[in-house]
C-alpha cells in the first residue's frame, strides 16, 4: 500500500458486470478532478488471442495441463505485483492494453490486429492514482501477493447464475460467440474460477453482489439480462468501523442493514451507492497523498 501514489483494484470474473462500477467511478474522478491511470487486467494476459486459443486446444487434447484466462499459468501475474509495488513507490511503471476489437483506439493507432497486445510503455507521471479493473486485483499465492499492495479493493461477485447470464449476452452480442462457445467457456474456467477467483472476495475491501428477484435457475435460456429494478445488491464491508450507515440508509431508499457488516440495496441504486461509499474514501486517499507529498 502507498500514501503518495495509491491504488485501487476492482476485481470480478469475466462477466460478473464491472462496467457499472467503472462509470460509477469516473463520475467520481470528474466531480473531485482526479486524473487516473486506468488500467485493464487484460493487458496482462501472457498470451495474444491466437497463442490463447492454441494453448488451450493443448489443454483439451491433453497434451498439457487445462488453461482458462482465471488461471495463474495465463496471466503475468509477478509483472502486476511488480507494477502495484513500483507505482506505489514512485508513481510509476510500465503497462500495455489488449486490443479487443477494431473500435479501441489502440487499433488505429498502433496498426496491430485485435486480439494482440500494445508495446510496454511507461505509466505518466502525471496521474494522481492507479485505477485497476480485471481478474486478479486481489490474487495472492505462494509466489505473488497482489493484494497488499491495494489501498482499496473492491470486489463485484453477482450470484453464479447472474453472471453466466450477463457472459451469455455479452459475449453472444458484442464478441460474436455462439452459445456452446460460451458455455464451453464457462465450464473450462470452473476449476480456476473456484481456486484463484472466489478466494479474493476474502481479501477485498468491500464486495457488491447483485441477486436478482426474477427466476434466474436456468441460465443458459434466459432471453435478456435481469435489469437493476429487478435485483437488489449486497454490499459487505471487510471492516465497517467507520462506515456511514445511518446516512447510506437515509440516502438509498428501501435500503437495510442484513447483517453487522453487510447493507442491502435497490438494484437500481447500485450506481449512486457506490458514489456515496466511495467518494469518501478516495478523499480520504487524495489528502494522505497530499500530506505525504
């Protein structure tokens, strides 16, 4: 963790809906003129789309042990660390962007097909903080401890059913899979989704997990994505010393408190929830900087 340069992680499987708590953010940084660095787990990723899919044919054919993108062997896991340790010591570090579709910019740019990675290329120095979003935010294991260098981890785990709903659609819609693609998918990842995804939830600061109230058990002919008036959000805090309860429940209306720890919310005020827990704690973040600076 780092007082003059921090950083903040959102975690979540693929699928699992962190888009909600990106835009939730940047309407943060833009209120508070904060300039992040953003940075997205992908770029991570130690193999290009091509190189991917033939290591997992491998896998399938048993001529190596399976893979999914969940898996510690699929991601540069020790050059994360290295980036969180050194940007927290100095504000700085060397990262890259996977290139999804022939819409990221990046695509134009660096003349380089979808599916591949950007040349590695130093961090500006004149971000205020490090901004996180992928699959391994708070990983940890006997090589890397990723998590100890997160001032603020935050943890987006729908129910399972939820999610693989939400992967259906976006992966059918936006990136032109077929179903038994995206099932096959989802099966593939089931072990390293058990080891190396759930296991973070216990290392995260605070963790929303939506939960629909329409029938969700068969996920695989769902037509469309629960909406957010149709679910209510889970919000554990790791440690509720100091949380607002009293003015989160006056402010969400139809809110409760189900546990210590824990608030419930309207799905529909996930987005305004996340406002008022998390502006706090970035100010908090931005004057410590500002002190120590």
């Amino acid at each position: 963790m780092s007082t003059k340069h921090p950083v903040i992680a959102v975690t979540g499987s693929s699928g699992a809906g962190t888009s909600m708590v990106l835009e939730s953010f940047a309407h943060i940084f833009r209120r508070e003129r904060i300039s992040p660095h953003m940075l997205e787990g992908d770029a991570f990723h130690r193999y290009d789309r091509v190189a991917m899919r033939e290591r997992i044919q491998q896998g399938d054919n048993g001529k190596q042990s399976p893979i999914s993108h969940f898996s510690p062997e699929a991601n540069l896991l020790e050059e994360l660390e290295v980036l969180f340790r050194q940007y927290g010591e100095i504000g700085n570090g060397k990262t890259r962007r996977y290139i999804h579709s022939d819409e990221d910019p990046e695509y134009h740019v660096e003349n380089q097909p979808t599916g591949s990675f950007t040349p590695w290329k130093e961090i500006p120095e004149a971000s205020d903080l490090l901004f996180y979003e992928g699959l391994h935010g708070a990983h940890c294991d006997d090589r890397v401890d990723i998590a100890k260098h997160v001032d603020l981890c935050i943890g987006v785990a729908p129910i399972i059913n939820l999610e693989w709903i939400q992967k259906l659609h976006r992966d059918q819609d936006h990136r032109g899979y077929s179903q038994d693609e995206v099932v096959d998918t989802i099966l593939r990842r089931m072990p390293d989704y058990v080891n190396y995804i759930c296991p973070q939830f216990s290392r995260t600061h605070v963790n929303f997990q939506r939960v629909p109230t329409v029938d969700t058990s068969n996920p695989f002919i769902a037509a469309d994505i629960p909406s957010p008036d149709e679910s209510m959000v889970v919000i554990r805090f790791a440690d509720p010393k100091g949380i607002d309860f009293p003015y989160l429940l006056s402010m969400l209306d139809g809110s409760w408190m189900s546990r210590p720890n824990n608030i419930v919310v309207p799905g529909g005020k996930m987005g305004l929830a996340m406002q008022l827990i998390f502006t706090p704690m970035i100010l908090r973040l931005m004057d410590q900087k500002k002190r120590a600076l």
